[in-house]
C-alpha cells in the first residue's frame, strides 16, 4: 500500500475508532471524510480500496452489498499489521534473488552464427532454382545448356516474331 494509500486508511480507522458501535456506509464516510463531491472521484476511489481493505485486515466488518453496503468497526483490531519499510525492502531483496535464481535456471539459447543460417537459406534456394544461363553453378546444380544442345536432345525451339520485326 502506497503512503497516500495508508494515510487514508488512517484517517478512516479513526472515524471507526470515534464511532465503534455505529454502522457507517459510503455517502456518510464520504462526508464525514469531507470528499461529498463528485469530482474527487480519484479520493472516494481510494477510501473505497481502503475500507476493502481494512475488512480484509479484520478491522472492519460489511455487511450489505454495492449501494447498502455498510462497515461496522468490529473490536479485533487488525489481523494483519502494516510491514515496515525495511520488511518492505527485504522482501522486494528475496524476490529479486528469487527472479535471478530462475532465470539463471533457465537453459539459454544455443549461440547459432548467422552466416550459418544464411548457408543453408542459399543452399535451399540453389536446389530449388533452375540454373543460370551465364553459368553459375551453385550446390549441384548442373550447367545451363545452349539452344544446340537442347535441340540435340529432342528439343523444340519455337520462334515467335517481335513487334520490331514486323514491316510497317
């Protein structure tokens, strides 16, 4: 909780301590806490979460629900006392060692060089793609061949004219 946080709680335990057999609901704690205008909405936000707060602590016992809701101080003090800054700062200290302790448990990545991603990205690419008419060969690819040669094989060339080619 917050220090804006734990002096609104404070104020409100001490309209409880002042009015021990009273039961009190939220319009009458807002002006008893002098926050009856809409506009501090922020303030009457934060009461809110410390009368919850406070029922949770078993400070103050409710009853009713939303709009009937009311808080009755209920003579057990609170179960549970505000830690001080110093088990504040332990406890964030443990959860610290804790988060460095399971990411150091982690297994890391395994360092991959990026040349040898992109090798095989190449590789890959050279077996998928026809050869090149200028000869370059990569990873088995075989040499292009010339029109001869296609022919030689069984090949049909077709030929078909250009726009250039044709007499105006």
């Amino acid at each position: 909780m917050s220090k804006h946080q734990s002096g609104i709680s404070q104020s409100v335990m001490t309209i409880f301590d002042a009015r021990r057999t009273d039961a009190i609901g939220h319009a009458e704690l807002f002006s008893l806490l002098g926050l009856d205008s809409p506009s501090l909405s922020a303030e009457r936000n934060a009461v809110r979460d410390s009368l919850k707060w406070l029922v949770t602590c078993g400070y103050l016992v409710k009853t009713g629900r939303a709009a009937t809701a009311a808080y009755r101080y209920s003579g057990q003090g609170m179960r549970r006392q505000k830690a001080t800054d110093e088990e504040l700062r332990e406890r964030q200290l443990e959860r610290r060692r804790a988060r460095r302790a399971a990411q150091g448990a982690r297994p890391k990545a395994a360092q991959v060089d990026k040349m040898t991603i992109n090798r095989a990205r190449v590789d890959l690419r050279a077996d998928l793609a026809p050869a090149k008419p200028w000869g370059k060969e990569k990873g088995g690819q075989r040499p292009a061949e010339t029109v001869d040669e296609f022919k030689a094989r069984g090949g049909q060339v077709q030929r078909l004219p250009a726009s250039w080619e044709q007499a105006a």
